[in-house]
C-alpha cells in the first residue's frame, strides 16, 4: 500500500446533552501511533470494502448530495465505515433493531448485537484532507449523530477495541484543555457555532489543503474566501 496516497476515510461526532452541557465522544491514540500520536480525537478511520452495500437506514437527500461532490466513494460507504469505526474504538452502537444473516468481516460482531447500520442518525458535518507531508493521509467526512440514537448505555465502552484509550464525554466547555489536533478543533468551533444557531447544517467546510489559494470551501453552499 502507498502510505502517501489518500484514503478516503470517516470520523463521527457524537453529542450528548446538546440543549444543556454539550459533550462529545473523544479517545487518545497511542503514543506510538503513526497518525496523531498521542491526541485526543473522535472515532474514525478508513473505509474498506466491507462498508460497501450494508443494509442500512438511509441518509438525507442533501447529505448524499453533498457527500457526492467531488468524491468517487459512495456516500453509504461513508457512512457505513463511520458506524463501524465506532462499534470497533469504542463498542458503540449505531443502530437499529434488524436481522443480518450474513454480514461481511468487520461487521460481524456488530452484527450480531441484533442490530443493522442506522445510517439515517447522520449528519455530514465537514471535510477534510490531511495536509501534505504527515506520514498518513486522509479525506475524511466528519458525520454529526446525537447520543440519544445509540443503541445501548452511552456509558459502557467494555466491547471497544484498545485503539483509543480515556474514552470519555468530553464537555465542549473544556476541551482545549486536551491535547488535541488542529482540525479537531476547527471541528469543534464549527460544532459550538452551530449549537449556537440551532438550525439544520446548510453547508459542508471542506478543508483541501492541495491549493492555498482555495483552501477552504463549502459542500452545498457558497465557497469561502
């Protein structure tokens, strides 16, 4: 594999207690980790074949549309590899009641919790290409879920695997206190402000960094100057 290509990837947000004190789900990566070491970070990594073709409840019309620009990658499988990659660091589940007879590798133990991908809990919330030079990189959707669509208690993370460890609700008044990377808290200054307005998402940030006089830009809305 070219460790300097870009991998389409997802990352997932989730919010608890947004009308009160607002938290998010966050984990530590570990120290000898070759992707942000050490930072505290929202579930998430690359997509796989896996995610292809799941049965799933469907995503917003204009979170598909929004997900389909400039991309190659369907947006199910984004938003698949989001739901999984949550069930794999923390032992989560993103899901609704349903019989899956037969799923694929990666999906078997969330499937067998009785349950199938609740894809329609997701919103696409930002994007963002890791800047060249770092020793991985990614194109990674951030999707937005609120914790009340979890399956079970927001609380136990028993069945997560030890990618991330501290796994813990982080209240957004004190995040920066962690150590975190940049664009996690450019995510969360967007997810603050957004909090603030109350209304739905009507445009995606779409971090690039390929071009610096276009560095930034907006999924389904005006480009950014």
């Amino acid at each position: 594999m070219d460790k300097s290509a870009i991998r389409d990837a997802s990352t997932i947000i989730l919010l608890r207690n947004r009308e009160t004190e607002p938290a998010v789900l966050m984990g530590q990566r570990g120290a000898k980790a070759a992707f942000m070491p050490g930072k505290f970070v929202f579930p998430g990594g690359a997509t796989d074949r896996n995610d292809e073709g799941l049965p799933a409840s469907p995503l917003d019309p204009a979170d598909l549309a929004r997900l389909a620009e400039e991309s190659t990658v369907a947006p199910d499988t984004l938003a698949a590899a989001a739901i999984r990659e949550l069930w794999e660091e923390t032992g989560q589940i993103l899901g609704t009641r349903g019989d899956w007879p037969d799923p694929p590798r990666g999906w078997r133990g969330f499937a067998a919790t009785g349950h199938v991908p609740h894809a329609a809990a997701l919103t696409f919330f930002f994007r963002a290409v890791t800047p060249v030079g770092r020793p991985r990189r990614f194109d990674a959707r951030f999707f937005l879920a609120d914790a009340a669509a979890l399956a079970g208690d927001a609380d136990d993370f028993s069945r997560a695997e030890d990618e991330l460890a501290h796994l813990q609700w982080v209240p957004l008044a004190e995040a920066r206190r962690f150590d975190l990377p940049f664009i996690t808290q450019v995510v969360l200054a967007e997810l603050m402000a957004h909090i603030s307005g109350g209304g739905p998402v009507s445009a995606v940030p779409f971090f690039r960094n390929d071009d610096e006089s276009h560095l930034v830009s907006r999924l389904g809305g005006r480009p950014l100057l």
